[in-house]
C-alpha cells in the first residue's frame, strides 16, 4: 500500500471531511478557545490565515470584528470550501 506524501493532494483529497460551520472537532472545543484568546482583541485589524483550511479561525475572527480577513491554504479544495 502506497501513502500519499503531497500535502496539497492530502488535504484536498480530505477537505469535504473538514467543512463545517460550527465548532464540531475536539480541538474546536480545547486548542482554539486558547488560540482565539491569544489573538486578542482584532476589531479594526487586518487579518491574515496562514493554513487557514476550509476557513473556521478565519471566519471566527471576522465575526469579532477584523477591517479584513484573508486566509491562504495550499489545498485549493480547502480553500473552495473556505469561500463558500
């Protein structure tokens, strides 16, 4: 059995499983509280999401108010996802 090494494939090929709206994996409910708290206050700040996936941080750190918020992903799939 071959394992795929491209990233870009790995993650398109996956991104369907990762769409959602609301917090539904494990790490939406331990890691990202903390990382959302980190990031602090961004009413009126520029955002930029490096691996930003199908969008989640992204779209939770708008909703607090960023001037603009731009993810990039190497997955085109993610991405696809991320605008929608």
């Amino acid at each position: 059995m071959s394992i795929e090494k491209d990233p870009e494939k790995l993650y398109d090929d996956q991104a369907d499983n990762w769409s959602r709206q609301k917090p539904s994996s494990l790490s939406d409910f331990t890691a990202r509280p903390a990382v959302f708290t980190m990031c602090g206050e961004v009413k009126g700040l520029d955002l930029l999401d490096l691996g930003c996936g199908e969008g989640y941080c992204t779209r939770e750190l708008a909703s607090r108010g960023t001037k603009t918020a731009m993810g990039i992903d190497l997955s085109a799939e993610m991405v696809r996802l991320a605008q929608a």
